[in-house]
C-alpha cells in the first residue's frame, strides 16, 4: 500500500530529528529546533514520539547560560541493533551494532563463499542467530541485516550479477532468500557504500563535507558521500575505482575493461608480484597455488614494514597506483578527505596513507583551492560489515518507511 504523504512527511521529519540526535550525541529542544528549521512545537511532537518508542531519553540538563539548564536528548542505544554481514570471496565477518552504531558483537569465518548459495546462506542465518543469543540480544529489537558484498549488483531485488566467487552465485536472489530464512529485513549492498557511509555514522570525517573512501578486500572498490548521503548513479553501481582503467592496452579483465587498477594494485595482482620476484615467494612462504589472497598479501605487507626491500617495493608500487586513483576521485568529485578502510589495509595501512596523501596533495586539480585528508577508517578490517549494519539503521531509522513498506521488506 502506499505511504500517504502526510505520513511520509512525518516520518522524514522524525528521521530528520533523530539523525540529529545521534550526530550530536546530546543536544537539547531548543538547539534541535535552531538546526532543523522545524518550529518548536514540532520539536516537542516528535521527541514525545521518540521518547515513547524508547529511541530516545532524556540525559540530565546542560550548563544553565543564565536561565533554567535546558534538558538534552541522546539515543538510547540499546533500543534497537543491526546485523551487518560481509560476504567476502574468501571469509566472512558479522556484527550486531547497537542504535549508535557501536559494535557489541562479532563473528568471523571463512570458506562461505565457496559454497553454493543454497547451502551458504541457511549456515550464514544460523551463525547470526547465534551471535546475537551470544550477545543476548533480543531478536525483537533487530531492524534486519545489512548484506554487503562485491558488485555488481541489483540492489532493489537483491541479487548478484556476478559469477564470482562461483557462477552459482550469478543471479541468485541472495537478499530475499536470507531474509526469508531470518524473518529478517535485508537489505544488499556493496562492500566499498557500506564502509563510506559507516564512517558518516562513527564521526570520522565532518558530516557536512563532502568525502570518497577507498575500500580493499581482496578487491578494490569505492564509495563517495556527499553530506551525509551516499552518491549511488543510476544503478547503485557507482565509484568502482578498481575497475578504472590505468592501461588501455594492459589485459582485459573479468568486467570487460582492459588495463583495470584492481589488476595493477589489488591484492591478488601484489601476491602475483611476489611470486614473479626472485626468492621473495620461498622467503614469505607463499603457495602459488593458494587462492587465499588476503593472507598471502598480509605477508608481503609485515615484511614491508619490516624492512625487506622487495615487499615494500611491491606495496609502495601497489600504494603509488591507488594514489592515481584517489587523485582521478578527488578530481571528479572535488572531495574534502579520502578514507582507507577494509582488511588490507590493516598491517600496512601506513605506508599506503603517507603515498596516497603525497600523490593527492601534489596532483589533485583544486589542490590549490582546500587541502585533501587522507585518513584511515575508524572501523579498521570490519568496515563494510559495520557500514551495512549502519546501513541498515540509516534506511530504517533516518530515511524512514512506514511500517507496511518494512513488513514487505521480507
């Protein structure tokens, strides 16, 4: 049925106040009704309703500025949760993240994507189930799950469309299939959108500016957020800097493009590096034959800050290339910031932040007109699964549906 638009206007404005809720952590009415434009009696109707769902509470009185303290609002975060699942090529992380967006649980595992869907997602359901009886969360509270993985995808429908990490997995209707085994809203999107808006939520960069993030798994994908929304195309295929091409005669790649960064600097391309450089595969140890990319590219990336010169040479070339990429973005979108987030950055996440910052500050088009930050996520490895359980209270909670719309979820 549809919503009528008095009740969307309502709930866009109950999204509106509760979102400025959670950026400020506490704020009173007054300052609620300055920084919405919305009149103070309609302030004092949507915090009586918030109030009385239980998604906000009262949180003592601020510094009195010499009539009575006015009284602050803050989330009650234990009000509602999330899940966000990442479904990599190679493992999988789940978290359940609390109404502020606060991790309370995590799993993770490996070897799921192997499996046929079929088979991978009842055991996906059955291992959520767990985690949130682990962290004695009540079922009832949880707003659905945040399915995040590589692209590209159909979104709305909640499918794959493509073959990797098996042909199986090419328009299988992944999202509805979970959400029937979980009785569970889920909501499909990419791993690179889910880990650029999680960082909007966790306050990493200001919500008015308008940033990219550059997310490495086992791939390399991107996301860019202008105040807070998320810039999704037409197709919500959007910002795949991994499959930019940086050689228009290099080889063709899975996508179709030829020459494709993700080739040049992903983690599999640095693995094929090492193995191709003299003694470096016998010295780390490195199994051609292992498709575990992540954890060979670990390697490579603890002995480049270690001081062996042919592994930082190989993750300085990876960093310099990504740094081409970060200035391409920067450029398109005339960004304030770039964040690295995702499990490859984290052993040498340093080296990548200094030489992308270094090709950004000295090539990037408005260079001269404001300063581009290069930061790291705040969410670390667990970033896309994070930013889709985000994702998932930012649909419900910020954007807002009526309860009809979420019941068809399913």
């Amino acid at each position: 049925m549809p919503t009528s638009p008095v009740w969307g206007s309502r709930l866009k404005t109950r999204g509106l106040v509760l979102d400025l809720i959670r950026a400020a952590r506490t704020i009173s009415r007054i300052e609620l009704a300055a920084s919405s434009g919305l009149t103070p009696p309609t302030i004092s109707e949507v915090v009586r309703d918030l109030m009385a769902d239980g998604l906000i509470v009262e949180a003592g009185r601020g510094v009195s500025t010499g009539g009575k303290p006015r009284r602050l609002l803050q989330l009650n975060p234990t009000a509602r949760y999330s899940v966000g699942v990442q479904l990599e090529r190679n493992a999988c992380v789940i978290v359940v993240v609390d109404l502020a967006g606060r991790q309370v649980a995590r799993t993770s595992f490996r070897g799921t994507a192997q499996m046929p869907p079929q088979q991978a997602l009842p055991f996906l359901a059955t291992q959520v189930k767990a985690l949130l009886d682990e962290a004695a969360v009540d079922h009832e509270r949880v707003l659905g799950v945040g399915l995040v993985s590589h692209g590209p995808q159909d979104r709305p429908a909640g499918v794959l469309l493509t073959p990797q990490p098996t042909d199986e997995w090419r328009d299988y209707p992944v999202a509805p299939r979970l959400a029937e085994i979980l009785a569970l809203p889920v909501l499909l999107d990419n791993d690179a959108a889910a880990a650029a808006i999680g960082e909007y939520w966790l306050g990493t960069v200001d919500p008015r500016s308008t940033y990219g993030c550059i997310y490495m798994a086992t791939g390399i994908g991107g996301g860019v957020v202008v105040a807070g929304e998320m810039y999704r195309g037409s197709s919500s295929n959007s910002v795949e800097i991994g499959h930019i091409s940086i050689d228009v005669h290099g080889d063709e790649c899975p996508c179709g493009n030829r020459g494709c960064l993700e080739n040049y600097a992903g983690p599999a391309a640095v693995v094929r590096q090492a193995l191709a450089t003299s003694g470096l595969a016998e010295q780390l140890m490195l199994d051609p034959a292992d498709t575990d990319f992540l954890t060979g590219f670990a390697r490579i990336a603890a002995a480049a800050n270690t001081g062996n010169t042919q592994a930082r040479h190989l993750i300085e070339q990876s960093a310099r290339y990504l740094g081409c990429a970060a200035v391409t973005i920067t450029s398109l979108f005339d960004l304030d910031a770039i964040v690295l987030a995702g499990p490859s950055f984290a052993v040498a996440g340093s080296i990548y932040q200094t030489l992308i910052q270094q090709e950004v500050t000295r090539r990037t088009f408005a260079r001269r007109a404001h300063p581009v930050r290069v930061v790291p996520s705040a969410s670390g490895s667990d970033a896309a699964a994070i930013g889709g359980a985000v994702l998932v209270l930012h649909s419900e909670l910020t954007v807002g549906r009526a309860p009809t719309e979420a019941a068809h979820a399913l």
